[in-house]
C-alpha cells in the first residue's frame, strides 16, 4: 500500500514524476515525461510503464524549457492475447490545447472518436424501468461566454450534424 499525506500546499500537494534530462538542449517535443503501469508478477515485469497491462502516460507537447512546458496525457492498455514486452496500445489522448482522441492521437474537434478497420460506434445507453432517464443527445448554442451566456440572434446557426467522405 502506497499512501501518500499531504497539506495541499505549494511543494505539499502531491507526487511528481519528473524527467531529469535538463534545459540543455531540453526536453524535446513527444518526450516521455513520465507514467504509471499497471501490470501482474505472471511473467516478466515491463521494462517501460509503456508495455504494462495499462499505463498512464504523459508526452512534452513541445520543446520543454524555462517558458515552455506543454503536455498531452494518454491512457493505453494491452490487447488480448498480446505478448510480454510489446508496447501496450494507446486508445485516448488529451493534448495540450484540451481536445481529446479516441482511437486517434491528433483529434481535430474538441472531441474526435476514430477507429481503423471496425465500425465506430458511440453509443449513449440508459436502464430505468420508470421511463423518468432516457438517452438524449444536446447541441447547445449560446452568444457571450459560458460564465455569462447571452441570447443567439435570429438565423444564428444553433448546430449541425454532418455526413462527410473523404
């Protein structure tokens, strides 16, 4: 059992996992920075947090320095039947700038759902005998800002579900 007190104060507030390769000439863009594995004692331990059961793994988004210390975060688990010592898969990335992939590494939306060679499915399902819950799906459209959202004006496009090809 690892336990870890804190106060939540600044240098008290948690455990850093920290890459010591330095400023110069600095951690580059896509460098591991750390991550944690999940894995069994039923063979051989993982040589990297990457070929665990399942990790958490952060990246530099960037070249890291004294001014610049972006970061995408990526969860990933091994596949059935997959072998000792093989990088796990990656299934979802957070980047720097907020936008999550899954099934994909450079999402282009703020949410991007993507699958190579299978159906992609997302499915929204609820379980309620009282018909009081049921799946429902909302496109949300306000003028201002979300702390203070304002009316849309007339002919405002309020959303749009699109079918493309490429």
């Amino acid at each position: 059992i690892l336990q870890v007190n804190h106060s939540a104060a600044d240098g008290d507030n948690g455990i850093m996992i920290v890459n010591e390769t330095g400023e110069d000439p600095g951690l580059g863009d896509a460098a591991l920075l750390g991550g944690i594995g999940f894995d069994s004692a039923d063979g051989d331990v993982p040589s990297s947090v990457l070929e665990a059961s399942c990790f958490i793994a952060a990246y530099s988004a960037e070249l890291h320095g004294p001014g610049d210390k972006g970061g995408d975060l990526t969860f990933g688990c091994s596949l059935i039947d997959e072998n000792e010592n093989v990088t796990s898969t990656e299934h979802m990335r957070i980047l720097d700038s907020g936008r999550v992939g899954i099934g994909t590494t450079i999402p282009d939306g703020a949410l991007e759902v993507a699958r190579d060679g299978a159906n992609t499915q997302m499915i929204i399902s609820s379980y309620d005998d009282s018909n009081s819950y049921y799946p429902y799906l909302i496109l949300r459209k306000a003028d201002g800002t979300e702390a203070d959202p304002d009316l849309v004006h007339d002919n405002d496009i309020l959303g749009v579900i699109a079918f493309k090809g490429s």
